[in-house]
C-alpha cells in the first residue's frame, strides 16, 4: 500500500476523503470527509447518491450507512440534522470541518460495495457524500490501515497515495478496487491500457488477457483511435457471479469463478468486456440528453436506452467475432435466442422500446410476475431492433457498411456530446435512404412484430421456427410418444425446483383454468407432485387433447380444477447459413464478422 499523503500537499480547495477499514471480516469501513473552510461559509447540506449511473434503479445507498458524525476545525462535535433519508444539513463552519460515517458493505454487484479479508470493493455513488451545488468541486481520496499487500486500482490519477477526481461526477464514475490483485498494462494506439484480475478461478489469465488487447484493437479500429488516455478493466472472479457497469474509463466486470473450464465461458466473459467498453463511446460520451449531467436524487429516465443498451447488446457479438475471441456458432446461438425470447414473450404485444427504456426505473429493474405478459426488454429487443438496422444498411451500401459503420459517423461527427433522437433519425436516413418514420413507429413506438427478411437477404441466413417437438434430437424424433409428450402444452412456467407456479402465459389453458402466480401445484390426475419436474411430467403424461384433474394451493387454501392440454403454440428459433449465399452475402458477411463465410454442416438443413 503506498504511504499516506500528507494532508498539507493536497489542494486548499479540493474535498479530503479518507477511507478506513473498521472490520472487514464484518464488511465494515469507515469514510471521512474533510470539507475545506471555503465550502462552509454559508448553512449547506451533504447527500449521497440514491443511484448510479449506468444502472437505472433508485437503490437508496444511504441505507448501509449510518454514525454520521460532524466536527469543526477544533475537533468539536457539531449537531446536524438528517432532513431525508439520504440528506444531512450543515450550518456554516468558517474554519471548515470533517464529516465522517460508517459504510456497511457485503453486497458483490457491480453497482454495490463489497468489503471482505479478499478484497474491496469501492462503489463512488454507494460511499461518497457530495454538498449541494458544489459538485464540481474537486476531491482526493486516500486509503489507510488497509493490508500491507494490498494494491488500490482505480482510473482516477494518482500522485503519492492520494487519487484525484476533478469532480464528483468524476468520484461517482470511477470505482476502486483492493486486494492482492494481478494487474498487466499495455498501450495500444497511443493509449494506456490495464487489465486488474482479482479472485481465483479456473481459466488462463494469458487467454483473457489477449482476448481483451483484441477486443481493445478492434473497437481502436472501429473509431480510428480512443476517448481516453488511460483505461481500466476491473475484473473480480467469484462463484455464481456475473455482471459489469460501464464508466467513462474504467469498468466493473464480476465473472463466476468456475465458468472457464470450457470454451463458452470464455466467449461469455469476451462478449461482456466488449459490451461494457463499448460503452466508452455510447453512452458514455455519446448520450442521451438526459444522461448527464446527472441528479443523483432522483430517477433520470430517457427513451434511449434502446439505444444505449440494445445496441450495445448487439455490437457485442460482431466485436468479439471480429477479435477472434468467439465462434460463430456460439454467437449465432445467443442472437437466435435473444431472437426467441422475444417473440414468445407476451409482453411483446403490450410494451415499446421507448415505453421499456422510460419504465426502465420502476419495470425493468423491479420485475413483477406479471412482467413477462406486460413488458420486453430494452437489450433483447433493441438487440433484435438493431440487426434488423444493421441489415438494411448494409443492404444499402452493397454490404460494405453496417450498424458499426453508422456508430463511427456518430462519432466522427458529434464525439463526446449529447446525441438525440433526431440525430438518430437522420443519420438512419442517410444511410439506409428510408424515411425513418416508418421503422420508428413500428418497432421503436409501436408493438411490430420483428421482421428477418432483411437480415436472411443481407447475410445468407435462414430463420426457422421450430416447434418443441421438431428441436429435440434426432434419436428423440424416432420415438412417436417423445414426440406426443412434447407437444402438450399448459402456458404454465415453474419458479425452480418446487412446484410453485411462476408464470401463466394469457390465454392459455392454465389461465382458463384459474391457475395463477405463485401457486403450488399439489397433485395431477391423483398423483403427488412434490417437485416442479413431477408436476410437469404429469402433465406430459396426457395426451393432446385431454384434460388434467389439478389439486392447487393458493395462500393455504386448498382448490381443484380442470385443466386442458392443447398443442404447443411455442416457437424457437434456430439461425443457420444458407448452402450456396450469394457473393454479395459473403462479402457482407466477412464485412460484419471479419471471419469467412460458414457453409452448413451436412444434414442440418
């Protein structure tokens, strides 16, 4: 750990924070802020963030902390008063003073603080007070008492210990991990690049970290360069965990420490670093007018983040195919089920885009039962949304250019600025010479179903939609009563292990039947079902066409009912290349992939 700054070399102006373990065992450390005399001339009042950015969820942060206490430059303790719950006010002190509080932190996300003898987590909207209407002021931050062999990662600057942030949008949008972490650095096209690994696993450090110089070349190449000097990739491995949070230079990245055993978790692991640097560029730097500058007191909706966060979501895949760093077959697997999800959802017929990115605060975040009948998701169907974009403009073009292509213009022409709707608009008509009303209201404002032609025609694709019974094994399809037992459907989706019902698709022969979320199913036909997979086969055990006697549990309260077996309406999808494309459709392919044209395997047409 580098030595503790002298408090007498930093900025008179600038706000001191200090931060120290109390007991990490326990998950507790404790944050001190010393305000200079020259923010306390006048009565203010100090917050902490209720959200941050880049994660649209009011999370009320203050609740993890508590022992707020204020002191004079004397060292007196001074009242203050709590006038929200995450507001403190603060009368004038000319000589300044010294906030201090404690942080409870054993929440492992990205968006959260974890604190253990492991490591440290340090989340800037999660841990920092700011006063209102000084956020631009300055802050230097210093760490003390921490394990002598641990290390501090962080975008921010750092000089003799003390890490500085030009201001507390800076402070919020940079996090900082400890621990006895691995770091390696490089610099790639000018500028300086770190991969920060900490937390045992079972993968190879030296495949990822060479799968993420490739994804850092390609998005360079991309965008002719980068927006930054300096860049920080924090990856924390632990069990069952994954997530990431992009920020202006630096990204949380959290990966299950048992996923690289085989290949697929290391395409995962790619496609989730190239998703949140990516975001370097959209939304970060190129943002909705909404995002920034920001009110960390409040939901800040915008209707963009479609485009923010579907976009990306489809980005991703020609990123990581393009790096080299995952097959396609893999990647043609996840864009077939982003493809399936959201044209079996229901709630596909009920919620826009743009209704899903506004709601995203109370809806997305804050899914209910009845969230998969009522609403979609803004990266599944921007995702989709956004191929269907890709392919048109590659159309246009003669395959030279996609959606990356339309990415780059945006850049070159508005860089680190707002980007609005109309901007969107435009540059959808320039490239693709199409009025964009017509894409806009069906599948941005309205509820379209999504269309593949454009993207079979532009790729050398083919869309099918299998029915349960045609996407089991080939062995499977011989046996007529494998087949008939697929065929039956319910509408009914299980919460886990237990028979308790999690989902009842509308219209369906449960919902018919009176059936409901959360709901146990006790037994069928007279039979127990103690777990989910019994009441399930009980229910396949019937044939299309007859009707199930249902013993249920609502509240306790025991009640029968009918229940109806009819043909499954389900549909999955399954994306294969056609057996003779086009030269056109190879062109524009490798174009998109940087990878050639794959012909299908024998037989699977």
């Amino acid at each position: 750990m580098p030595a503790p700054a002298n408090p007498l070399s930093v900025r008179e102006s600038a706000f001191q924070v200090c931060v120290r373990p109390i007991d990490l065992a326990q998950h507790e450390i404790s944050v001190e802020l010393r305000i200079p005399a020259s923010r306390l001339e006048v009565a203010t009042a100090a917050y902490l963030p209720v959200w941050t950015p880049g994660s649209y969820l009011v999370r009320d942060y203050a609740r993890c902390l508590d022992r707020v206490r204020l002191q004079d430059a004397g060292g007196q303790e001074i009242q203050i008063i709590k006038t929200g719950t995450s507001r403190w006010e603060i009368p004038p002190l000319p000589k300044g003073g010294t906030l201090s509080y404690r942080l409870f932190c054993n929440e492992l996300t990205v968006r959260t603080n974890h604190v253990d003898r492991e490591h440290a987590q340090v989340v800037g909207a999660a841990s920092f007070l700011a006063l209102e209407g000084q956020e631009d002021a300055p802050y230097e931050i210093r760490f003390e008492g921490w394990p002598a062999d641990w290390k501090i990662a962080s975008a921010l600057p750092e000089t003799d210990g003390v890490f500085a942030a030009q201001d507390f949008d800076t402070l919020v949008d940079s996090p900082f991990e400890l621990g006895a972490f691995r770091r390696e650095a490089w610099v790639q096209d000018g500028a300086a690049f770190e991969l920060v690994v900490g937390g045992e696993h079972n993968g190879d450090e030296a495949r990822i970290l060479s799968g993420t110089k490739a994804i850092v070349e390609a998005c360079g190449r991309l965008f002719g360069g980068f927006p930054f000097e300096r860049y920080v990739f924090l990856l924390v491995f632990r069990p069952d965990e994954r997530g990431g949070l992009e920020h202006r230079d630096s990204t949380s990245l959290l990966a299950d420490s048992h996923a690289l055993g085989r290949p697929e978790g290391y395409y995962d692991l790619f496609t989730l670093i190239a998703h949140e640097f990516f975001h370097a560029w959209n939304v970060k730097r190129l943002r909705a007018p909404e995002l920034g500058p920001f009110d960390y007191g409040r939901e800040n909706p915008t209707r963009m983040l479609w485009f923010h966060e579907g976009f990306t979501s489809f980005i991703q895949y020609g990123l990581v195919l393009q790096a080299g760093v995952a097959s396609w077959s893999w990647v043609v697997r996840r864009l077939a089920s982003i493809w399936t999800e959201y044209t079996t959802r229901a709630g596909r017929r009920e919620q826009s885009l743009e209704e899903a990115s506004f709601d995203a605060w109370i809806r997305h975040y804050k899914p209910t039962a009845f969230s998969a009948n009522s609403t979609v998701s803004y990266y599944d169907k921007g995702a989709a949304i956004a191929w269907m974009m890709d392919a048109q403009i590659r159309l246009a073009s003669g395959g030279a250019h996609g959606l990356d292509h339309f990415f780059c213009t945006l850049w070159r022409r508005l860089g680190d600025a707002s980007v609005s709707d109309g901007d969107l608009r435009e540059l959808y008509r320039e490239l693709t010479g199409r009025d964009p009303q017509a894409f806009w209201n069906d599948y941005l404002q309205g509820c379209a179903e999504l269309d593949s032609r454009e993207i079979c025609q532009a790729y050398g694709l083919r869309f099918d939609k299998l029915a349960p019974w045609e996407a089991i094994s080939r062995e499977d399809a011989r046996d007529p009563a494998v087949v008939e037992r697929m065929r039956g459907y319910t509408g009914l989706a299980w919460s886990g292990p237990q028979p308790e019902i999690r989902h009842v698709e509308p219209g369906s022969p449960a919902a018919r039947a009176g059936l409901s979320y959360g709901q146990e199913i006790l037994a069928v036909n007279g039979w127990r079902t103690a777990t989910a997979a019994e009441a399930q086969q009980r229910l396949q055990d019937i044939p299309v066409g007859g009707r199930a006697e249902v013993l249920a549990s609502n509240r306790g309260r025991v009640f029968q009912c009918e229940l109806d077996i009819c043909e499954s309406p389900l549909r999955s999808t399954r994306i294969q290349t056609l057996p003779a494309p086009s030269e056109e459709q190879r062109a524009a392919f490798q174009a998109w992939t940087h990878q050639p044209f794959p012909l299908p395997r024998r037989g699977t047409l």
